[in-house]
C-alpha cells in the first residue's frame, strides 16, 4: 500500500515539475511580449511563395504547377455532362450549372423499374474519367444501393466515351 502512495506522489511531483517549467515560456510574457513574438515568426511556406512571386524565371517544371484562381477556374466535361443529362433522361431535371457540374434531377422512374429515384450528379474535372464524375442516388425511401449507384456511374461513362468516339469521328 505504501509503495503504491509513494509511487503516486512521485508521478504527481514529475508532472507537476513538468507543467511548471513549460509555463513560463508563454505565461511568463506580457500580452505586448507575446504579439511582438508571434510577429517575428516565420513561415516557410509564405517565404517560399513570396520568392517565386518575386522571381521572374521559370523552369520547366512551372507547367505542371496549378496556378489558378479555383474561384474562378471551373471546367466540367462535355461528355460527362451529356452522357449524364442522356441517360437520367427519365427522370426531370430541377436544377443545372454547368459552370460547377452539378445537375440534379427530380423523380422519376426508369423504364421497366417501379421504383422511383433522385439524383444528383458532380462533375469535378475536364477530363474524361471516374474520379470526374459522383452520384448521388436516392430513393423514397432513402439512399439507394452502392449497386445502383455503380450501375449508373458506369452507363453515364460508357455513354460519355461512345459521344467522345463519335464525336472524334467528324
């Protein structure tokens, strides 16, 4: 018992002997102290930035970097948004941006189904690929199946490469 009092005793004088000696650093200061300080902090990256700002060379290497304002660059592939508006064509649109790619649709049910859907549909990015396009599928009832969704996914792209093939035709 008394081991285990002393153990105790011993834990609680370390810890408080290590609260103590980190608190001066920054309780030891005055407010006027403490604002000069964090001035006087550098970062890393701001001073990185401002040196390619300031440098008027450029490498190779600048083509690969994204520059762009993302508030005011927004790009949505044509194929995606018309395989998408092709093949949700039961259902009723409600709403379309093509300058953010988000198309949602009302419900509707597809032919040969009895189960009405809503969707939504992201489009984030020019190129024609998988990680452009999201779906968000519903039910009355709820989310629809990973299964459904997957299903959808893959007929808008299949239907956005058959208008790119078509379209590379001309």
């Amino acid at each position: 018992m008394r081991k285990t009092t002393g153990l105790r005793a011993i834990a609680g004088l370390a810890v408080l002997a290590t609260v103590a000696s980190c608190g001066t650093a920054f309780f030891g200061r005055t407010p006027e102290e403490r604002r000069a300080r964090a001035v006087e902090q550098v970062n890393p990256a701001t001073i990185a930035r401002d040196a390619r700002a300031n440098s008027n060379t450029s490498s190779f290497f600048d083509l690969f970097e994204n520059r762009d304002d993302p508030n005011t660059t927004l790009e949505v592939n044509k194929y995606l948004w018309n395989a998408s508006l092709d093949v949700l064509s039961f259902m009723p649109v409600q709403n379309a941006d093509p300058f953010s790619g988000v198309i949602q649709f009302g419900y509707g049910v597809p032919p040969g189904g009895g189960r009405a859907y809503q969707a939504t549909v992201l489009i984030q990015d020019p190129a024609l690929d998988a990680r452009s396009l999201n779906v968000a599928l519903r039910t009355r009832g709820g989310t629809a199946s990973r299964e459904t969704q997957r299903a959808i996914e893959d007929a808008i792209l299949t239907r956005a490469r058959q208008l790119r093939i078509a379209d590379s035709r001309l």
